[in-house]
C-alpha cells in the first residue's frame, strides 16, 4: 500500500530561502475523483484492481519561483505511477514507480514543473513534466496517481514550494488553495460520474446498467486481436477507426479516457451470438508472460501485471469482470512454461466444469488482455508491435498470442472444441 510520509515535514516551513506549503486539505482534499476499478465500473473500462485520484494542478508556468511537488512513501501495490493529462485525456508525461528515485526509507518527492515541449531537458530524475500540451499554455494538468494490486491506498500529498521569498506569492495554506479551481475540485467529489465524463443524464442512468443495447455493434473474427493504447483519437491512435459507430452519438464517443501510458491492451470485440452456434462460447488458449504475481525464480519477470477483462462498451466501457495474473489457473508445460485457457460465454451458458471463465453479459461485448510495463527483453509483448513492422500480430507474440474460437458449451464439455494454435515466432 503506498501511504503519506509520516516522516514528510510540517504543514508549513518556512525559511529565508524556501517556503513550503502541505496543500493536499485545500477544499476538501486536493486528490478528487477517486476511482476503484471495483466499484466504480463505468470509468472508461478500468482494471478492476485499480485505483485512481485525480488532483488539477494550477498553471504556474516555467518562470514562475514556485512549483508543486508530490511526495509520499513507496508501499508494496504491484504497481504505482503518476501521469499528467492535457484537458482532453491526452497524455503530457508519465512516471512509473521504477523510474522514481526512493531516499533510504522509502520516501519520494516528485516535482510538478510546468515546461514546454518541445524543447526538454533530457530525462530527469523524480519530475512530472505540466503545463503545457503542444507548446500551448493550460489552465491547469490533471495529474492521476494509479496503483494496481495496492489494497485502499491513500494518496501521497501535495506541496507548494515557493524559492525564496519573491513578493506576490501565496503566503499561507489558505492563499495557496486559491490557486486551484474550486469547481473541478469540489465536483470531482460530489458528481465524479458526470464531471469525469462531461456527460449527460442518459450516461448516469445508464453507467451502472446490467446491459446496454449498442444497435450498430460490430463483432470481429474470433481472433481479430488488435493493440491498443487506450487512446481514442485518430491522429495519435492507428487503431482508432477500428471502434465501432465511431461518431454516431454514442456515449462512448464523448467520454475523455485518460489511458495509462505504460498500458498496451490487447482488444477483441465479440459476438453474443455466433451464427450456427448453439449456447456459444469464446474459447482462448495463451502463454502467460511470468508475472511477480507467478513469484518466478530470481525474481526475473517479463511484464509487471497482466489481467483479462470483460467489458461492454456502449456505457462508458462498463467493467463486467476480470482476472489477474495471480488469479488465472495455469498448465504447466515440460519446458516449465504456463499456459492458460480461458472461457467467455454468458452466465447461463457457463461450462460445469472450466478452471478460467469470465462473464459475457452484454450485447455489445469486449475482452481486453492489460499488459503494464514489460521488460525490454520480453520482445513478443504487444508493446514492441510494430503494427507496420511486416508481420501478424500473432506472428509477433508467438505462443502469447490469443488464439481464439467459437464453439457450443456441448463442445466444449465433449472435449471437441478446437482452438487453433498460437503461432511460433522465429
């Protein structure tokens, strides 16, 4: 769990030098618009063992003698990170716990600083970069703090460090806190469904629908996989016309996703109803990359976290169920590698007998496999696929790929469902 420093300084220092102000109580509390992937399952198809807080950080601009700074204490969550975000959702820069410097007891301080791009300083330790999207000055950056597999996570706190003692600045806590927008702040804890989405009051009635009817949906072939980066905007997103009923007026074309940068999604979207087929089912067979969650030997692992969700994306991408690498029940092959098969089908069709299995429960369904942050040489991951590269995607992932078929729940409990192959990589 990451937790505060308790060993963070007073709520106010002040000296001839530095000032520095504990922000994170102004009006109310600074992280607003918590989100657990649990309960809140209409936030833009989350992990359902995720958890975010978002905190909108005041422009202050690159000459200015004051910045914010996030501190806080490294805990045990599987993963942790902090991103800032452009007014549309669009990714400004990113921080993911392995490239944030720890002091000795497990403490950070990461400085917000507002600077344009380009041009920036090579990479610097321990700074989130703000302010600006494509040169152009914002009013203010959502910053979001993530954890996967964290427990309930309290979120690290924010300061106002002004250097030395320039006349103008805030002088107090209760000055400083006017510096951020009152309305995103309080409506981030008062109205998250609708102030996160900008949407109207047919998204709130329908945000926690058991179903949602999507009249143009689109199903794609069984194993129709394509990479996504969670962002939904054509320019920055080759996969982007491959949504269905893209500008139709869909909920989903107005919600703003934020997408976490260290994320590749693997996407498939899927047939209720198969023709020919009678209780269908979406079989898929895959090797699992090695987790920390798969406690590998020598601690050598090839992606960080992974997880299998189902989704309806008609109302915001509202989570259905998932699956994490911890909890997916594993084969184990003769050379040591494991390999799991998992079943989709609605709830009624559910086999008597399936080690992994995830609900349907949609007319407009889609699984999503998460890979978050793999390592350099796990070259098959999706995060290295080269979309123009030459070859498949199930060329590039090899034995990871998920190769997928229909067949009926009979077929299934009779052995004779075939699921093809997953390719050899050379």
């Amino acid at each position: 769990m990451l937790m505060a420093s308790s060993t963070s300084p007073a709520a106010f220092a002040l000296s001839p030098e530095r000032q520095e102000l504990d922000v994170t109580g102004c009006l109310g509390g600074i992280w607003s618009l918590p989100i657990d992937g649990d309960e809140d399952r209409w936030a833009f198809a989350p992990d359902e063992y995720a958890m975010y807080s978002t905190a909108w950080i005041p422009f202050l601009g690159p000459e200015n003698s004051a910045h914010f700074e996030v501190r806080g204490t490294a805990g045990t969550a599987r993963y942790w990170s902090l991103t800032s975000y452009g007014p549309d959702g669009g990714v400004l820069d990113g921080l993911p716990d392995d490239q944030i410097t720890l002091d000795e007891s497990g403490f950070y301080s990461v400085e917000l600083r507002d600077l344009p791009e380009p041009p920036r300083p090579p990479s610097e330790p321990n700074v989130l970069y703000t302010g600006y999207e494509e040169g152009v000055a914002l009013e203010d950056t959502a910053v979001i703090f993530r954890t996967y597999l964290g427990g309930e996570p309290e979120p690290p706190r924010l300061w106002y460090v002004v250097e030395g003692n320039p006349p103008g600045l805030p002088q107090s806590i209760g000055e400083a806190c006017r510096l951020f927008d009152t309305r995103k702040v309080l409506a981030g804890h008062t109205e998250p469904v609708r102030f996160a989405t900008g949407a109207d009051q047919r998204f709130e009635q329908i945000s926690s629908a058991t179903r949602a009817v999507d009249p143009c949906w689109v199903p794609r072939e069984p194993n129709g996989w394509f990479v996504s980066d969670g962002a939904r905007d054509p320019a920055t997103d080759p996969y982007a016309d491959t949504w269905p009923c893209r500008g139709r007026g869909r909920v989903w074309d107005r919600l703003v996703p934020y997408p976490n940068p260290d994320n590749k999604y693997l996407v498939n979207h899927l047939d209720p109803l198969p023709p020919g087929i009678s209780h269908p089912l979406y079989v898929t067979r895959f090797r699992l990359p090695v987790t920390p969650g798969l406690e590998p030997p020598g601690g050598l692992t090839q992606t960080r976290y992974l997880s299998v969700c189902t989704y309806q994306l008609e109302n915001g991408g509202y989570l259905v169920d998932c699956l994490h690498d911890g909890e997916l029940v594993t084969e184990t092959a003769e050379d040591g590698s494991r390999w799991v098969s998992l079943v989709v089908s609605e709830p009624g069709d559910r086999p008597s007998v399936v080690d992994n299995w995830l609900p349907l429960a949609s007319d407009n369904p889609m699984i999503l496999i998460r890979h978050l942050r793999a390592e350099p040489t796990f070259e098959e991951s999706p995060h290295y696929f080269d979309p123009g590269g030459g070859e498949s995607l199930a060329e590039h992932m090899g034995p990871y790929f998920p190769a997928a078929s229909y067949c009926s729940r009979d077929d299934y409990e009779h052995g004779t469902c075939v699921v093809p192959s997953s390719a050899t990589r050379s």
